[in-house]
C-alpha cells in the first residue's frame, strides 16, 4: 500500500489503536478530534510512549489513551519465571543496552489483550468521541 492510499485510509478513522511501535506513526493522517489508544507493552517504556506519541497527539488535537499491559496480558511470562529481572527490574535487565531492551521487550513479547480489562479504555474512547461530536454540532 503506498502513503498516500494509508494517509486516506488513516484519515477515515476516528480511533487508531495499536501497541507502542513504529506503526502508530499513522497517527500523523488522523484527522482532528480522533481518538489514539497506545497499547503499552511491559518493560518500563510509559515514559518513551508519552514521549514518542502521548505528548504529540496534544498538539495535532488528537485525544491520546494508554493502556499498560498487566503481566497475564503479555507472553513474556511464558518466558520467563515471574521473579525474573525481566519483570522485577527491567533497567537492570538491559542496563542502558537498546540491544537487550529491544531483544526482549519489543522482539520476544506479543500481547494477549484481557478484553474485561480492556473495556473501559474503550468506553473512554467511545465517550471522547461523542464529546467531540457534540461540541461539533452546536
């Protein structure tokens, strides 16, 4: 799909959710009042999700939600015992390493959203919508 075919799809919704990554980029083709939901999965990165996506929906009148990952929606805890630096102490894990950081938490994690846990982000993006719309109407 080229850009320009994403940029118009992009800018059809009204909500975009994704897990933090290179993809939630689109949100640059949203149109104003949307809605982005950032999945945040662990290994300590809500500051680098605030930073990288959080932080610039503000200024593009984007609503921005977070959702953190709990521990029994990521499948870093079929890798590692629960007790694991993995989860204790992330930092001390990778120490600074982007390698280490990005082999473990980016590479080997996928996500198992717990859809009851989930529901209220959605609500809250259902009820920003409206509020938009509302606003918009009178």
């Amino acid at each position: 799909m080229n850009v320009q075919k994403v940029a118009e799809l992009v800018n059809s919704c009204d909500v975009v959710m994704g897990v933090h990554g290179a993809g939630l980029t689109n949100i640059l083709f949203l149109p104003d009042n949307a809605v982005l939901v950032q999945i945040v999965p662990l290994g300590n990165v809500e500051w680098i999700s605030r930073a990288y996506f959080g932080e610039p929906s503000k200024s593009m009148d984007i609503s921005y939600l977070e959702y953190k990952l709990s521990l029994k929606e990521s499948t870093l805890i079929e890798q590692f015992p629960l007790d694991h630096v993995v989860f204790k102490d992330p930092y001390a894990f990778h120490k600074g390493n982007w390698l280490a950081f990005k082999s473990v938490y980016l590479d080997k994690q996928n996500v198992k959203l717990d859809v009851k846990r989930f529901k209220p982000t959605l609500q809250k993006a259902l009820e920003l919508l409206l509020e938009h719309t509302n606003r918009s109407v009178r």
